[in-house]
C-alpha cells in the first residue's frame, strides 16, 4: 500500500535563529536524535529529521512548503512595484529525504533573520 500525501505546510514567524526558544529547544533535541540515528537503522525508528533554509529575502506570507512523502520543497516569490522600478525575486528548493516524512506532523517556522526550519518525524512504515 502506497501513501502519498501533499500537504502546504504553515510557515510561523519567529524571532532570530539562535536565539529563539523554539529553535535553541529542537537544535537540543535533534541533537540527542542525531546521537541516537548514528546508533540505529533510522528506517525502523520514529527519529525526526530537520531541514533549514536561508529564505532572509522573503516574508512568511512569500514561502510555500509542500511535503509529500520523500519530497519537501520550498518555493517563495517576492515582488516590489514602485513607480521607480519593479523587482522580482522567487526561489524553488527541492529536497529529497531519504524516507518519507510523517506529514501530519510537520512544524515548519522562520526566524526574524531569514532562516527557515521544518521538523518532522520519518513516517512509520512498519
């Protein structure tokens, strides 16, 4: 049996990278998970996996991520209009895990400087 989900994913507007409680708390735990992955096959485990992202030039309202099984991508557009000028700037990122990812369980934020994180545990497939 085959389970494809894709799901868009919500992205939460946090404060800098190193110093917000959010990310110093999952850098700590994958941390302890990274030590445990290294000692076990990471297939038959309920480990998370993380993800990071340079998106500085881009607001939350910009960015789109999509997780459907193995596949995470980020995509984010931002366009200016003034009567001076027009800009445009858009980033398609495409990520291969090495296992399908639990989507029901992806948290996906962005610090005040421009670094996106998604944490989510591997889908259980036994």
């Amino acid at each position: 049996m085959e389970i494809s989900t894709n799901s868009s994913i919500s992205v939460v507007q946090r404060d800098k990278f190193l110093t917000d409680p959010f990310f110093l708390a999952a850098r700590r735990t994958l941390e302890k998970y990274l030590l445990e992955l290294s000692q076990r096959d990471s297939k038959q485990s309920e480990l998370l996996t993380s993800l990071g992202a340079d998106v500085h030039n881009f607001h939350p309202q910009d960015i789109n991520v999509s997780v459907k099984d193995d596949l995470v991508e980020v995509t984010a557009q931002h366009q200016e209009h003034t009567p001076q000028h027009n800009s445009q700037l858009a980033i398609h990122k495409r990520y291969k895990m090495p296992f399908p990812l639990n989507t029901d369980m992806v948290q996906c934020s962005i610090s005040n400087d421009g670094i996106l994180y998604l944490i989510a545990p591997w889908l259980n497939t036994s």
